[in-house]
C-alpha cells in the first residue's frame, strides 16, 4: 500500500481464495475436491464475506442489525439482476462472436 502511495510503479497482488462450487453447473459432486468436513469448515471458519462482517462489528463499524440489513439489500438486488437476466431474450445469432479475441492460424 504504500508503495502504491508513493507512486512507485505497478505492482502484482496474488490473492488465493476458495473455490465453493465446481468448475461448471454440472458439477455438482464436489468429493474429489475435497472433504464434506472441509468444505463445512471454510463456510463455517474461513469464509471471508463471514469473517470481514465479524470484523465490522467487533471494531463496532456496524452492528448486527445493520449488518442483517446489508445482507437483505444485496438479496434482493440479487434476485432483481436474476429475474432480468432471465427474462432478458437471447441475442442474436450473430452476435455470438462479437468481442472475442481470436489469434491468427490458431
């Protein structure tokens, strides 16, 4: 950060996270990632939407309620942007390729 600060050029953040879902829609059985218990534990311990809420509100940034209320605000934003998504008609046909890099004799 302070680094960026000084204006001293780019720089590279590697930031791991964990994967809670599959690689694609169809994958849904998960075991060969990882344990049940393993999985249950990272939602549970590790998951850091959880953990950062924790932090606001020991360091009484927001409180509880406050927190519940930001969490209802994003869920219905949510299922707002979904319901138009789905709703939303397919474009067409010949739009499928539009803005896709594709390298020269590839």
């Amino acid at each position: 950060m302070d680094r960026a600060r000084r204006g001293e050029g780019p720089f590279f953040l590697r930031l791991n996270t964990y994967r809670f879902h599959g690689h694609h829609v169809g994958d849904i059985n998960r075991d060969y990632y990882r344990t049940k218990e393993e999985e249950a534990f990272w939602k549970a311990e590790r998951d850091p939407i959880l953990l950062f809420g924790r932090w606001l509100v020991a360091e009484k940034i927001v409180s509880d309620e406050q927190l519940q209320a930001i969490g209802t605000e994003v869920r219905a934003e949510t299922e707002e942007a979904l319901a138009y998504a789905l709703a939303a008609p397919y474009p067409a046909l010949g739009e499928v390729g539009m803005h896709v890099f594709v390298e020269k004799g590839a």
